[in-house]
C-alpha cells in the first residue's frame, strides 16, 4: 500500500512538471518580437583608458548587427581581405602620392587664393568650443544642452533624430538633455560636425551635390573608425581621433571652390571630383587636399597635433616614418587615421559591391609594419560594435542632414 502511494506520488510530480514545461513554451511562443529600431539598450564601453570620451557609445544595435546571412558578413570579410593587402609586401608605385608636402613648395599666388577662400568663410570658433566640451567628462548636461540650444538649427536636428523612427520613442521627445541621452555623444559629435561644417562652408545645396554627400559619408566613417582603432595603443584620445576622422578631408570640401590654374582651361571652379589623386590635384590646382587642409585648421587655429595629422595623413602610403620626425605619440595618431581611412575606403567600396582587390586602397609602408598589431586591428574592425555604430549612423544621417 505505502509502494502504490509512493508510486502514485511520483507520478503527480512528474504530471505536474509536464505540464509546466508546456505552459512555459506556450507562453514563449506567444511573446511578441522585438520591434526593429527601439533604444538600444546601455552598452558597455571597450576596455577603458583615461582619455576624455569615455562616455563614447560602443554598445550594438538591437538586433545585433552581425547576424548570419546578412550584409555584415560580406563587410567583415571585405574588412579582413582589406588588412592583408594594407600589409601586402609587393613593392606597388604608391597610389596616391603627393608631391608638394609642404606650404613651402606651393606657389604664393596658390596660397593667396586659398587664404581668401578661407577668409571668406564664417567662423569656426564656436564649432570648435562645443567639439571640446563634448569631450570633457567633466561637462555637466546642463551645460553642453545650454550651448546646443543657442543655435536652433543644430537644436532641431537633433531633436528629430532623437524623435525619429530609427529609436522607436513611444512618445515624442522635447528635452534636449534627454535627446542628447538617447541619441549618445558619437552620434551626437556627427550632427555637430555635419551641421558646423556646412554652416562654415556656406553650403546650402548639400542633398543636391553628391560630391558632398560622398565626402561626408566618407569622413563620417572615417570618424567612427578611427575612434576605434585608437585602441591599437595606449593612452590616445578618442574625442581627438572622431575630429580627426572627421576633419582629415576638410580640404576636400575647400577645394570644390578654388578656381584650378591659369593653365587648365579645360577645368573650372565647381568640376572638383573627390576621387582624384594628390598629383592630379596639384596638377589642377597647385595645390594637393592635404596643404589645403594644413592651411584651414591653423587659420581656425586648432592645436598643432591636428594640423600636422590632417596634412600627413596619406604620407604612411609612401614616405619612411623615419624621415617626418615625428615624436611616437603623434606617429601613432597618424597612423590610427591612415588606417580608418582605408577602412573607410573599404566599407564605402562594399556599400557599392567594390571587390577589396580593386578598392583604392594604400599600401602601408613597411616601415610602419612594427608599430602595428594586425591581429588586434583585424580584432577591432571586425568588432560588431563598430559594425553596429556604423550603421546606426548611416541610418540617421538622413535625418540629419
């Protein structure tokens, strides 16, 4: 008798944790789906250092970005095919090779006229200041809300970012400190820059141009990488590295209103393509991007590091680190940004189905291989944090712009 009740409890039990599993998975079925775009949730930052972004948002979207079968696969193998030929040991005729490297070597007429392009442009003080006060941990909210909100424009920019479709808000934000939470500063730091370089420039035509839209897209992804790959280093800044990434092709956007030489009939001011070399530049123009780009950042005087980085940036293609006598902090900046330049590169040239092979791609020079891990730079870019926070930012760049 007492074996039968045993036996008949036990299968109560047993009963009983059937049909418990059951309702669980029944209840599991029934949940909804995540819905497409909603806030991501608070991420963790990548090891950390002392720098002055460490509020820099690395986390993933939700979904995570990455999954099997869709377009992230493809960039990270074009990202990984990429790195090998960076490092490829062919001695290639650089591709991209300036011959003027200094202000020096350029005519004084040539000078001149960029002098009075630049003069005739607003002033980039105030961008510069909120730049830094976004990089300052110690900045109150407060604060960097009072500065964003002296200017309407940049002030509904981000509100209808913030407010858009990509962050799902169930309810309509009007709190700039709250828009500036959710949209986190490196996208923040992109609207800033967007909108500040535009205003600079005087460019009211921007969704009409595609030269612009090219560049822009370029330097955005430029930023991003370049924020990341910071950490194949110690101690280098990361609100640095974003300006950098950013403003590396300023003179780009300057040149599309230079008139070219005397000499070149055949060009005229406005016909500036973003995809010539240095040497065709300067065959054009007499004067190459990079010099154009040296001469904006000292006449808006920004610090020598960036003014020395933005002009130097394709020399690690061609040119021994040997001979620019540089110290090794501002050799590593360098380095960072000629490096998320060529991601850069490689990511656009993937958007646009561009074999890694045929990409425009600079070869390192070899005699920066040392300076550099590949595999914790292979690591990095292929991180789908930065895959994450480049597509979220190529997501509300629309609605920015």
């Amino acid at each position: 008798m007492v074996a039968f009740t045993v036996i008949m409890m036990l299968a109560v039990v047993l009963l009983c944790g059937i049909l418990y599993l059951l309702l669980r998975r029944l209840q599991g079925g029934n949940k909804k789906p995540v819905k497409r775009g909603g806030v991501r949730p608070a991420g963790k930052d990548m090891p950390g250092r002392g720098d002055e972004n460490r509020g820099l948002d690395h986390a993933a979207i939700t979904p995570p970005y990455g999954d099997p079968g869709d377009s992230a696969q493809s960039l990270q193998t074009s990202l990984a095919k990429g790195v090998e030929l960076l490092f490829a040991a062919e001695d290639l005729p650089a591709a991209n090779k300036a011959t003027l490297l200094k202000l020096d070597d350029v005519d004084r007429d040539v000078k001149q006229k960029v002098l009075v392009h630049l003069g005739s442009l607003k002033n980039f003080d105030t961008l510069h200041k909120l730049q830094r006060l976004i990089g300052d941990p110690q900045a109150a909210m407060a604060e960097l809300s009072r500065m964003i909100t002296g200017d309407p424009m940049l002030t509904a920019k981000i509100l209808r970012v913030a407010n858009s479709p990509y962050y799902g808000m169930e309810q309509k934000l009007n709190s700039i400190s709250h828009a500036i939470m959710i949209i986190g500063l490196a996208n923040l730091k992109g609207i800033i820059y967007s909108e500040g370089i535009l205003n600079v420039l005087d460019e009211k035509s921007f969704h009409r141009n595609p030269t612009m839209q090219a560049l822009w897209q370029h330097a955005n992804y430029t930023a991003i990488c370049s924020s990341y790959l910071g950490y194949l280093f110690r101690d280098l800044n990361q609100g640095t590295l974003f300006t950098l990434g950013i403003l590396h092709d300023i003179g780009k956007f300057l040149m599309m209103k230079l008139p070219p030489l005397p000499q070149n009939d055949s060009a005229t001011a406005g016909t500036y393509s973003p995809y010539w070399t240095l040497e065709e530049e300067e065959d054009i123009y007499g004067i190459n991007h990079a010099l154009v780009g040296r001469m904006a950042l000292q006449h808006w005087g920004l610090s020598e590091l960036m003014v020395e980085t933005v002009s130097l940036h394709h020399v690690p293609g061609y040119l021994d680190r040997n001979e620019l006598g540089l110290d090794s902090e501002a050799l590593q900046y360098l380095l960072v940004l000629f490096l998320a330049d060529q991601a850069a590169r490689l990511i656009a040239g993937e958007s646009k189905g561009t074999d890694p092979g045929d990409a425009p791609l600079a070869r390192l020079h070899p005699s920066y291989h040392g300076l550099v891990d590949r595999k914790k730079l292979r690591q990095l870019l292929l991180d789908r944090s930065l895959l994450g926070q480049l597509r979220e930012a190529e997501a509300i760049a629309g609605v920015a712009m």
